[in-house]
C-alpha cells in the first residue's frame, strides 16, 4: 500500500457539506467533521493520520465482534471509531489517493462496513459508489443505501436519488426522493433542487418523513354516504306514508349502490397498481453485492416482497368483503322491490311524487 497524489488535490466528493445541513444524529456529524479533517491530511500526505485510520481497521480485523450489532443496538464508542476510518479510508481509495488492485472493490468493503455499523455517511457513500459504477447491476441496488442515507437523515443522498430518477426518467422517483429530500432539513442547494422538481410539476412544497414507506398500508375501507336510514311504513299505514316512504329508501338504496360501484372502481385501480409494482418486481433476478452489503440488499429486498404481500391479502379481504356487501345490497334490494309492490291511486302519487320524492327511483318507476 503506497500513498501518492501529495499537494493540492481537489477532493469532489468531499465530505464538507453533508455534515452540516441535514438531520443527521449530532454523534456522527460532529464526529465526521473531524474524522473529516484526518481523511484530507491523509490526501495530502500526513503518513501518521494515514497510519492511525489504517491502525483502527486493524483493530477491527483482529476483532471478530468488531461489526456485531443488532438492529435496535447503537454502536459503541469504539465501532463509531471504526465507521469514520472506514468512511475516510474508502473515499481514499474511491478517489485513488490510495492504490489497491481494486479501488471500487476495496472503496465497497470500508463503506460497507460504515454503513452496517450505523454510520449515514457509509450508506450514502456506498449508494453513490454504486450509483456512479459502469454496471448496471450495481447501478440497480443503489437506491437501497441511498434510502438507508435518507433514513438516517442525509439530504445529499436524496439529491443523489433524484438526479438518478431524472437520468432515468421515473417521474414518480423524482418527486418521491423530493418530497422525502424536503422531509429532512437540506441545505439551500439542496432544497432547491427537490423545490425546482415539485415547481415545475405544479405541486407544493410538502415533504414526507423519511420513514421510506412507498408503499403505505392500503386503507381500503368504503367510503360510505352518511344518512339515518329510513324503515318502510307497514301494509296498514296511510298510503301516502307507505308510498313516501318507499320512495325515501329508494334514493337510499340508490346512494348505496352508488358507493358500492365507486368502491368497485377503486378497488380495481388499486390492483392494477398492484398488479404493476409486482411485475416491476419480477422482471429480472435482483442483484446482491458482495460482502456485508449482501445483507442489507437480502433485507431490502425481504422488505418490499412482505410490503407486497401484505398488500396482496389486504386487497384479497377488500374484494371478499365487497362481495359480501354487493350480496347483501342485492338481498335488501330484492326485499325492497317486494315490499313496496303495491297497487298506488293517482291520487296517493300525486300527493306525495310531485314533490321533493319526485325524483327517485321509486316515484320515477311508477306508471300510471
């Protein structure tokens, strides 16, 4: 391992600059700030700054438990030491400021390691390193560190998102990754570009909260007319009351007819919609990256599948209940048409259709 490029070397993706302007644990960016500082003396030829981030990841090397951490855990003191190393190391090779046989192999190992160890610099990182490859393959599982930057709060990850969904012309992407971009607190760059995607498609500037979930629980519950329904008059009422109240449960009947079609409709969209995310998730076979990053695309991916699933047995439910309700609206319609046969005198349909009753179904089906 040799250190080369002394001098000035601009460093284009520098750490400045995400460290500041988002809603990043205040551990990491204070931290990043001057793990930061280390990187750049490295760059620039400080062989004991270089040797100390070397000196960590051998600790880590010799450690077996050095990146044991459970989902809930937080990182102790010494694996956060080891994340900023990792981050800074990576970028000197990403950068080729350190030679290695691999630099984007060797770059993906010590982002990897950031990023299970918590650190949204290494998932950012690791995200952008994908996104910049010449593989598509590693272009496709990019999202899902740049969305593990996003959940832990760096703006500059949803900026990358965004030039990529405009690069692939997914709409839906780019004011997806702007609206959650506007959830976090980016910087004045930032939230111009996530502003500039929403202005130009004529919608608000309303951000999401980064729990990155696209594909929300569905609601599926019917949105049912609100009115206080009316019995029918018994055989020995008045006629008028009878016929009045005939007419009354028809416009009701009607309206809920009405809901059940509109219900029907709905559901029908949402299953094209779900019909459409599961083919866009069968198309080709999802590629994991090696090493620790396999893990976390194997967790993704598990992820959007259970999202799937879930929306599949809800949809499932959804359309069983309106069966349920089309059968039972069909029944009471049926009871309907049977109670309120009866023979009507002109009079009786004067009395009560020339007026507000006029119009419903039942009024309008009388023949005289």
């Amino acid at each position: 391992m040799k250190l080369f490029g002394y001098g000035c070397l601009s460093l284009a993706l520098s750490m400045s600059g995400l460290a500041n302007a988002d809603e990043i644990d205040p551990f990491w960016r204070a931290g990043m700030d001057i793990w930061n500082e280390k990187g750049d003396m490295a760059a620039q030829g400080d062989v004991r700054a270089l040797a100390e981030l070397q000196l960590i990841m051998e600790f880590c090397n010799n450690n077996p438990d050095c990146l044991a951490l459970d989902d809930e855990a937080e990182p102790s003191l010494a694996q956060q030491r080891v994340a900023f190393a990792a981050v800074e190391l990576g970028r000197l090779y990403e950068q080729d400021i350190l030679a290695a046989e691999d630099k984007f192999d060797t770059a993906q190992r010590y982002y990897a390691m950031a990023d299970a160890l918590g650190s949204p610099y290494g998932s950012h990182r690791l995200g952008t390193l994908y996104l910049s490859s010449s593989s598509p393959a590693y272009r496709s599982v990019a999202p899902v560190f740049l969305e593990r930057g996003i959940r832990r709060g760096v703006a500059a990850s949803a900026v990358a998102l965004v030039e990529y969904a405009r690069r692939t012309r997914n709409e839906e992407d780019m004011i997806y990754y702007s609206r959650l971009g506007l959830g976090l607190t980016p910087d004045a760059e930032q939230a111009a570009v996530f502003q500039d995607v929403l202005r130009s498609r004529g919608l608000a500037f309303r951000g999401m909260d980064a729990t990155m979930t696209r594909e929300p629980e569905l609601d599926l519950t019917p949105q049912l007319s609100v009115f206080e329904p009316t019995e029918l008059a018994p055989a020995s009422a008045l006629p008028e009351r009878r016929v009045a109240a005939c007419a009354r449960v028809s416009e009701e009947l009607a309206t809920e007819w009405q809901d059940l079609r509109a219900h029907d409709a709905r559901l029908s969209r949402e299953n094209d919609l779900y019909k459409t995310r599961r083919a866009n998730s069968s198309k080709s076979a999802p590629f994991v990256p090696p090493g620790p990053a396999a893990e976390v695309v194997r967790e993704e991916l598990k992820r959007k599948n259970d999202a799937l699933q879930a929306q599949y047995q809800r949809l499932d439910e959804a359309f069983n209940e309106l069966n349920d309700w089309g059968t039972d609206l069909t029944q009471r319609q049926e009871d309907f048409n049977r109670s309120c046969d009866f023979p009507i005198a002109l009079k009786t349909y004067n009395a009560v259709c020339t007026g507000p009753l006029g119009g419903s179904p039942y009024c309008q089906s009388i023949q005289f």
